[in-house]
C-alpha cells in the first residue's frame, strides 16, 4: 500500500468515524428511548430535570472516547500530534483573552429574547443553587472537550495531513455547521463564522485547548446571562445581590 492510499484510508477513518459517532449520538441522546432508559435506572423526576446533563454525558462517549480510541490505534504519536498537548502558552492566552472577552459579553445583549431563553440554560431548574452553577459548568466542559477533539482535533487535523488547509477548514466547518441544524438558523448561520474561528485557533496554537476555553465561554455565557434575566429562574436574589426595590 502506497503513501497516499495510506492518507485516503486515513482521511475516510476519520471523516466517517466523526460523522458516524455524531450521528449516533444525536438521535440516541434526543430519543425518546434513551429518556425510557434512564427513568427506569433513575428517579424519573431526575430524568425530565436534568436531561441534558445525562445527553452531554452519552456525548462524551461517542463523540469523545470512541474517536479517542480510534485516534490511539491508528495514530501512534496520539496526543502529541492531534492538538491535546499545550506547547504555545502565549499565542493560546491572546486567543482566549481576545476573543473569549468578546465572546462572553455578546450572549448579555440577545438573552433578554424570548427564544434565547426558551432554549438556555438547556437544564429548565428554576431554583438555581452555587452546587448546580459549578455541576452545569463541569459537565459543560467535559462535553466541549470531547466536542473540540471530534472537529478541530480528530477530523481537522486529519484532513490538514492530505488537503490544504482552506478545504481542510471548510470541511470541519461543513460538518460542525450540520449539527447545529436543529437549534435553528440563527445559531446554525452564527456557527460558520464561529467555527471557521476556532479552526484558526487550532491552526495558529496548534492545540484545542484555546478553542476549547472560548466554545466553554461562550456555552456558559449563553446559559448564565440567560438564567440571569429569566424571570421564571432565581438567580438575581441568592447570588448577586441585586436590588429589586
């Protein structure tokens, strides 16, 4: 087997295999069946309450583990070589420290909308407790990682091996754009741009890890400016001291 029958196998892996693993992540996590499942491994009141955590949970180990295993058995110089090691400590802090701030103001302008609130915080808990603020982040971050090595770790950097790198970026991006499909088209367009973003980073830090810290910052800014301007939610009164006089 030649060179570059070797980089087409390895491309197709790795395409296929993220495509694959999203795909079957998505429809078992949203399905009515998964939601069956746990209510009988779970208090049934736990399930409807804290569904999201529990479909970040199943993502890990699709879209994070499996590919991860893929990854170590078919690429030996895994992590090194796939963005998990942080050797650019300087370009990574102005990535975050840019864009992060940018990012982390924007979500307190649009979460005054109705529709932005219908859909964050995904976790629908009026009584907002400091244990479920940090319980929400953590799970939020462990799903994000696995979500940044599935796009700008496993497939990004497999395609940048045998395309150049704009194809190699338009790529991951067509493929991140398509999972956002569901959430509709103001955050399915936003992703474009966003994606294209966190592409660059990788390229430019050469690890995940700065595009990792804005996803987290942006997900958390969406569901915190929104749970603190949700009415329906306590936030204003426990935690931040507002006068409501």
């Amino acid at each position: 087997m030649g060179m570059h029958d070797s980089v087409n196998i390895s491309l197709s892996i790795a395409i296929g295999a993220g495509t694959f693993c999203f795909l079957v992540y998505w429809f078992t996590a949203h399905s009515k069946g998964y939601e069956r499942v746990l209510a009988k491994l779970i208090q049934p009141s736990h399930v409807d309450t804290y569904l999201p955590f529990f479909q970040k949970g199943l993502g890990v180990l699709l879209i994070g583990i499996i590919p991860g295993a893929i990854v170590w058995t078919f690429r030996p110089h895994f992590p090194g070589d796939y963005g998990i090691i942080l050797d650019d400590v300087q370009s990574t802090t102005l990535w975050v420290c840019t864009v992060g701030v940018v990012l982390f103001c924007i979500p307190f302008f649009s979460a005054r909308k109705d529709e932005m609130q219908a859909f964050y915080p995904q976790v629908r808990v009026s009584e907002w407790s400091v244990r479920l603020l940090a319980l929400n982040a953590l799970v939020w971050a462990v799903y994000l990682f696995a979500y940044e090595f599935l796009f700008r770790s496993f497939l990004l950097n497999s395609l940048l091996t045998s395309l150049d790198t704009v194809s190699a970026i338009v790529i991951t991006t067509a493929i991140s754009v398509s999972t956002h499909m569901p959430k509709g088209g103001i955050e399915t367009f936003g992703t474009i741009p966003f994606s294209i973003m966190l592409c660059l980073a990788m390229i430019f830090t050469g690890s995940i890890w700065a595009g990792f810290i804005i996803h987290l910052v942006l997900a958390l800014s969406n569901d915190y400016w929104a749970l603190y301007f949700n009415p329906k939610m306590n936030l204003k009164r426990r935690f931040l001291l507002v006068n409501e006089n």
